[in-house]
C-alpha cells in the first residue's frame, strides 16, 4: 500500500497560501529535503489551484535541473469540480475524489506527494487517508490567507521527526497517531 504524503508550507500564523514569502528562507538544505520527498514518490496529488499554478510555473523551469525533470515528468492526479481537460501530464480525478486517492493508495508503487492544496488536503484528511505530514513551518507571520487545517477538527498527530534549516525553517513530520 503507498503512503500519502502533504507537504506544505506555512507560516507562523498559520497561512499557507500564496507562499511566495518563503523566498527568503528558502536555502540549499530545504531545497535537498523537497528533492529527496519528491524522489520518493511516483505521482502528484494536487487540488486545482495547486495544480494550474505548478503547470503554469513548471514547465519553463528546466533550470531546476533533475528537480524540474522530475517534477514535469511524473504523472499527476488533480481533484477539481471545475476543470474539464488537463496537460502536464496529469488526469483528473473521478467525481469522488476521495474513493479515487483511497483507490491510489492500494496500487503498488512509491509515496503520492500532495503538494500545497489546503482545501483538499482537509477533505483527504477527514477522510483518514493522508499518512504524512510534512508541514514546513517559516519563522513569518503573513497575516492573512489561508490557513492549514481549516476544516479538520479533531485530528491528533504524532511528531516523527524535525529539522532546522540554518535560516529557521522548522521542518515537521507528524504522522496521524493513529498511522504511527
């Protein structure tokens, strides 16, 4: 059975949208962690807004070296209500994304990366089928955006592992306590 893993950046206050006040933490250390979880996984799972922002900035960033390749190669599974096609090498998801990701789960193959995507992160989590967490915490407070965990009460979590980056980028790894 694969892993499903979400990454995502946040901030102290919690934000986790548009997280382009990241680019002053961002270093060559966390830079290696996002290579070695994208390395261990086989596809992409990404809600639609994630996913139109990846296929719009991806494919012209060949500079990103194997990364990049990497990143545009891989195929990739898009949750969204409202798109009808996709490029980038990536499927839509069935109508019922959730049975479609527990259905991904049980092929065989490496980790599914869910990368950013908050709103469907939460659904997966409710749903008792995110099993790791990879929350990159920025020592910022952004204000205002939104926030991870937003709908999802309830949910205990146990701490797998932390590193700090030498610009104060915490990077946590829970998995659900009832997953560890």
């Amino acid at each position: 059975m694969r892993r499903l893993v979400h990454a995502i950046y946040v901030s102290l206050d919690g934000v986790v949208a548009e997280p382009a006040w990241t680019g002053p933490f961002f270093n060559d250390e966390l830079a290696a962690l996002q290579h070695q979880l994208l390395f261990a996984s086989d596809a992409l799972v990404l809600g639609r807004v994630t996913y139109e922002g990846f296929a719009a900035a991806w494919p012209t960033m060949t500079h990103e070296g194997d990364f990049a390749v990497r990143m545009n190669t891989m195929p990739k599974h898009v949750a969204s209500r409202t798109l009808t096609s996709t490029t980038w090498n990536a499927e839509l998801l069935p109508d019922d994304p959730v049975a479609a990701v527990a259905d991904l789960k049980q092929a065989s193959g490496g980790d599914l990366l869910l990368y950013g995507s908050p709103t469907f992160a939460d659904t997966l989590t409710v749903a008792g089928l995110v099993d790791e967490y990879r929350i990159m915490l920025f020592p910022t407070v952004v204000g205002s955006g939104a926030r991870l965990f937003a709908g999802v009460s309830n949910t205990a979590f146990a701490l797998e592992g932390f590193i700090t980056t030498s610009t104060g980028v915490a990077v946590l790894t829970y998995l659900r306590s009832d997953a560890s």
